[in-house]
C-alpha cells in the first residue's frame, strides 16, 4: 500500500480531517490532500515525515513504517539505513545477496523473522 493510502486510512482511523492533520503539522492543507491522493510523492524530509507521524500519535513501528514507505515510493534508501550501509562493510553484499535470490515476500518476512529471533 502507497504512503498517501496509508496516510489517508490511518487518519480517518483517528477520525481526523485533513485540516486538522495540517494545523496539528503546520504543513500546506493542500500538499496533505495531494499527497492522500499520490499526485505527488511522499515527503522524504524526516522532519515533515515525523511531524506526520507525531500529529497521528503512532507508535514506533508504525511511524518506521511510515517512514519506510515514504521511502519506498520515492525510490530512495531511509536514511537510518543509508547510514548503515557505510559503516558496516558487508551490508551491500547483504543486500545483493538478498536481491539476486529474488525472494518473495513471504520468504523475506521468514529471512526477516529468522534474523530477529537469531540475532
């Protein structure tokens, strides 16, 4: 599911509109709106991306969820995870590895939940 759906199911959950959303942010009523309806691609600014997720009250994993679709539909790395790549040197090859044996998601939630329990 696309960040702007996510955004737009979580805040009619809490039984918000849209104005609210953006006096509680103090972001653009209008940018909200348009990135609900995905005519334009998530904020990638952390900044924005928690002032979203504050104003909605979610939680740590919802809001790194967030986050990480923001990240996905604007085909960019989190920026928590771009920072690892460079300190630890054998993540690249991680992620290639992974990438070339071209998992379903089915198996990376299993590789996922191996690596949790293991390590």
């Amino acid at each position: 599911m696309a960040y702007g759906n996510m955004l737009r199911q979580i805040r009619v959950e809490k039984e918000m509109t849209l104005r609210e959303l953006s006096t509680r942010t103090d972001i653009d009523n209008a940018y909200l709106s348009r990135v609900e309806r995905e005519t334009i691609k998530p904020p990638q600014d952390d900044e924005l991306l928690d002032a979203i997720n504050i104003a909605l009250e979610l939680d740590t994993k919802q809001s790194q969820k967030m986050k990480d679709q923001a990240s996905i539909d604007n085909k960019k790395f989190p920026t928590d995870i771009a920072e690892q790549i460079h300190k630890v040197d054998g993540f690249p090859m991680f992620l290639r590895t992974v990438s070339n044996k071209k998992l379903t998601n089915e198996k990376l939630q299993e590789l996922i939940k191996f690596i949790n329990e293991r390590y």
